[in-house]
C-alpha cells in the first residue's frame, strides 16, 4: 500500500466532495473456480484499494459524512483459518497503516446501515460488477439484486471518478513499474517467436516476466497471428514464416497498477513490402495521436484525426476512395479501423470502466455516437493534466465485414472492395503507447519500446 498520508488525503479530498449520508465501499470476496476452496488470484476492488489500501478479501468500510466517521468491517482469523494461511495481522492493526482506528466486526455493518436507513439517512454506493456484492446490497439495503445498480449515487460516482482520473507522481511511478515489466514482456516476445512456434509458447514466457518480477497479468495477454480479431484469446496457432502476431500484453504492477502497450512484429523478422505499408500507415496515425494529446484537447478529435490518417494511407494503397474527410464523417474508415483510439488507465486497465464509461469517459458537453465504430470509443471528453491515456491506432482486415458490407455495397463510393479482396488474409496491426496528459503537452510512459520498422526487425530477427 502507499504512505498512510497518502490513503488519508484520499478519503478527505472524497469527503469534501460529498454533501451528507453514508458512503459504502465493499471490498471484494475470493472467487471459487470449481469449488469454495480453490479460488481464483485475489483481486480488490479499484475503488477500495484507491481509499482503503487493504488488498485482503471479506472487507468492508464507510465513512459517515455527517458524523465525521471512517470505520473498516471485517473478521479476524478464526486459529482454524489460520493453519491454513498462517497468522495474520488483524483488522484493527491492518487499518492503522492506511489511518483508520475504528474498526468493527463484518456482523455489525448490516446493523449500523439497518439504523441508518430508518432514520432516513441516505446510503451512497458504486456500481458493482461482482455478483456476490450485488446480494450483499440486496441483504443490506433491500434492492432487488436486477435493480442494484440503478440505485448507485451519480454523486458518489462523480466524486471518484473525478479524483481517481488524476493520476499523483506516486501513481504515475507505479504506473512505469508495470509499463517496464511490459516492456520486458514485449521484448521478450519480439525475440522468442519464430516461425514453427507455437503462440501458447510466447504467451507462457510473458506471464512468466509479470508473475517472477512480482506483478501480475493486467488482462488476459491478446497475442495473435489472426490480430484482426481485436481480443484474442485463442493461443493454438502455430506461427508460420510471413505471419505478423499482435501481441497487446499489459503487466500489472504489485500496487495493482496497470500498463498497456501493443506492438506488432512479423514471424520471421522481416515485412513483407505489403506489411510495410500498412504498418508505417499505423505508426504515422499514432505518432500524430500522441502530439495532439494535451490538456483542453478532446480525445474524440484525436481519435477522428488518427482516423482520417488511417483513411488517407489507404486510400493511398488504393482500398479507400474520394473524400477522405466525407469518408470518415460517414463512418466507411470503421471497415478497417471498428475500435476507439484509446482509454483510460490507472488501477484498471480500462480504468474505473465498472463505474460507467458516461461518466469516465464522457461528460455533459460530449456524448457516444451511435455510429459503428466511433460508438465503441471508451473516451471521448476533454484531456486534463494528470490523466493517462492509451493510444492504439489499428488497421484489421476482418472477412465476414468485408463480406457483409461487400454484399450490401455500403460505402462502395469509399471502400475499393476489388482491391480489398487481396487483403482478406493480411490479419492486423495495433499499435500502442501509454501517455500521461502534463500541464502543456505530453510524455509517453515507461522506456521506449520498439516501434519503427527497423527496430522492430532488428528486435524480431
């Protein structure tokens, strides 16, 4: 966990937010994978972790607003439990290391929120995504477990998003730490593929790098010859000379925080001439991207100008036609480009997403598209210092869209669909960087990566 201070400021920077009533924060349960005792890795919940910093299971806090209270729920180790996980801290000594001194029995929340509702105190919680806190809530507060959600505070969620999208120094540090382990990852990819492998053989050695440096995957790694399915998660082709694998892999740091980076290197060390083309395609869309984020500037309009980018290159090779700006207002670019630009990241690697993408990445001032593609981008709203920021430009090349949108001649006065009959076989190309939005301009995070052909090839052969 961070200094005390720290998890502190945290929760009074929140308290100064909120008006009144009661916030409740629930930690997450240990998840069984085919019975009680063999569970899944640990995971805490972001928000808990962000204010509470207790990374330990079958926890619970709220802070009383009015009367100025902060207690942490839980149970000590039963002399049972603990011969099978040996001994522990307890709660009251794990709560003063993040400045709590009040500490209470798990039994005891139901009770303090039952009083409070009676007393027609409001009770303020987040979305959940976890099915078993979605009952505790039923059992707590009476909701209907299909209606939880709806009763989630719009306040309470606003005031953790806004303070959570801000990223301290400590935050950004943390942040690098895994970008490195990714970095490791990647490398170690570029290096290990040749053809005759297996992808499965690549993937095992990057989860190797995140789990022995102390980490932990941040996602299921998406490592693919077939990188035109944009996630992944199939390992059992076997790589062939002139195949290029998409390898989007993202270590998570031992704080919990999230690094993200996409390369895509060819098989056998080399680019075809066809490879190159739509590759430098990419990289020039992305190196565009990442000079335009800076505070003030809405990531929407970043993502358009990488898209108009996409579509010029193209229509250079000769798969896209006419105007390019009409092209992409219309929406013709998403046959080859169907995702967002990027997303936030911090504790998450689609950071704070289980609280509601209108709220993260979308404000009053900009709201989603229905149109395809455009309406899969996660953020949209303005860039403010502090903010870190994915940047994935990507060119795929999917068959049954090409077949579908061919069939239905749409976009035809856009889309060669003669020329693109060539590329049905061709995969994909993301590429990806991590960007923290500073006070004027940007940094790209973490030790560079390699990107350009060259360093790619040289990294790869």
């Amino acid at each position: 966990m961070f200094a005390t201070r720290i998890h502190v400021q945290r929760r009074n920077t929140l308290k100064k937010r909120m008006q009144s009533g009661i916030l409740l924060f629930l930690g997450n349960e240990e998840s069984p994978m085919n019975y009680p005792a063999n569970t899944y890795s640990f995971r805490q919940d972001s928000s808990f972790l962000y204010y509470w910093g207790l990374d330990h299971p079958s926890l619970a806090s709220v802070i009383d607003l009015d009367a100025r209270k902060e207690i942490i729920f839980g149970n000590d180790p039963t002399v049972d439990e603990i011969v099978w996980t040996g001994p522990q801290p307890t709660i009251k000594e794990k709560s003063e290391k993040v400045g709590v001194s009040t500490t209470l029995p798990l039994s005891k929340l139901e009770e303090i929120l039952r009083v409070a509702v009676q007393n027609g105190r409001k009770i303020h919680f987040l979305r959940q995504y976890r099915p078993e806190n979605i009952l505790k809530l039923e059992r707590l507060l009476g909701i209907h477990p299909r209606a939880v959600n709806e009763y989630a505070s719009k306040e309470f969620i606003r005031g953790v998003v806004e303070q959570r999208s801000i990223k301290s120094k400590e935050e950004v540090d943390q942040i690098e730490l895994a970008i490195d382990l990714t970095r490791r990852m990647q490398i170690t990819a570029m290096k290990m593929a040749k053809p005759g492998m297996y992808e499965r053989e690549v993937v095992g050695a990057m989860e190797e790098i995140a789990v022995s440096m102390g980490g932990a995957l941040s996602f299921p790694i998406i490592f693919s010859i077939h990188g035109e399915t944009l996630h992944n998660h199939y390992y059992g082709n076997k790589m062939r000379s002139g195949n290029i694998a998409v390898n989007d892999s993202g270590a998570e740091s031992p704080l919990h925080y999230a690094g993200d980076i996409t390369r895509t290197f060819p098989v056998s060390g080399k680019f075809t001439q066809k490879q190159k083309e739509v590759y430098q395609i990419v990289l020039q869309a992305q190196k565009k991207a990442i000079e335009m984020v800076s505070p003030g500037v809405k990531f929407k309009d970043v993502h358009l100008t990488a898209c108009r980018m996409l579509a010029a290159g193209l229509k250079e090779l000769g798969l896209m036609k006419g105007n390019v700006e009409e092209a992409v207002q219309a929406g013709a670019h998403a046959m080859f480009f169907q995702c967002g630009l990027g997303h936030m990241m911090g504790l998450d690697v689609h950071d704070m997403e289980d609280l509601g993408e209108e709220f993260v990445g979308y404000d009053d001032q900009t709201k989603r598209s229905d149109q395809f593609g455009l309406c899969y981008l996660r953020l949209a709203k303005a860039l403010q210092p502090g903010f870190v920021v994915t940047v994935e430009p990507g060119i795929y090349f999917i068959p049954e869209l090409i077949h579908a949108w061919k069939a239905e001649k749409k976009f035809a006065q856009f889309i060669n669909y003669d020329a693109l009959s060539k590329y049905e076989r061709f995969g994909g190309i993301r590429i990806e960087d991590d960007v923290l939005v500073l006070q004027k301009g940007n940094r790209i995070l973490g030790k560079r990566i390699p990107k350009t052909i060259a360093e790619v090839e040289a990294m790869s052969s």
